[in-house]
C-alpha cells in the first residue's frame, strides 16, 4: 500500500480491522482510537477512487499513519479483552455493516 502495490484484498483487511477498531472504540473499548478511525476511513476511501481512477492502490503518507495507529489500537484493544467479546465485536462490526447503519460508508 504505501508504493501503490496494493490489492483491493489488502485493501479489504484494512478496512475491517479499522471497522472492528471503531466499533470497540463506540462501545467503550479504547474510544482514543475513534478520531484515528475516521482519519484511516478517509485515506482508505482516497485510496479506493484513486485506485477506481488510476488502477493503482496505495496509501499517502498521512494515510499510511493513520492506518498505523490504528493497528496499534486494534492490537491494544483486542489484547486488553476476551476473546469472546472481541468476537462478539466482529459479529457486531458485520451486523452494522449488513443493516447499511447510517455511519456505513459504502463505496462503488
């Protein structure tokens, strides 16, 4: 991502290991995360229409920071509760996106 190498694969697990961040973050999981969700929801959706535009995908440079602060949220948020409720956070995390919530982003 950070050459313009990416796949939309890639793209993909970004975009949901951010979504899982956020949804901990709103349900009281390390909420400090959320103002660096929305900044790597901006990057990834800069990315999508510039991959829609050029075919290639990749982060800029403050993306690819958001991105990571955002990884080390996840990480932080995921190793600081069971695994059971992160799980349960995933499935929340798919619900939200499935029920098209108002704060669902869809890109086409």
């Amino acid at each position: 991502m950070s050459k313009g190498n990416g796949t939309t694969v890639e793209w993909q697990e970004l975009a949901d290991m951010m979504n899982i961040c956020e949804v901990m973050g709103s349900n009281g999981i390390g909420a400090e995360a959320l103002p660096h969700c929305q900044q790597a929801q901006e990057a990834l959706e800069e990315a999508a229409r510039r991959f829609e535009k050029t075919g290639r995908m990749g982060l800029s440079g403050s993306g690819l920071n958001a991105i990571r602060e955002v990884y080390e949220y996840h990480d932080l948020q995921r190793s600081s509760i069971s695994r059971s409720v992160y799980e349960q956070m995933i499935v929340k995390t798919r619900n939200r996106i499935r029920s098209k919530a108002k704060e669902v982003v869809e890109i086409k």
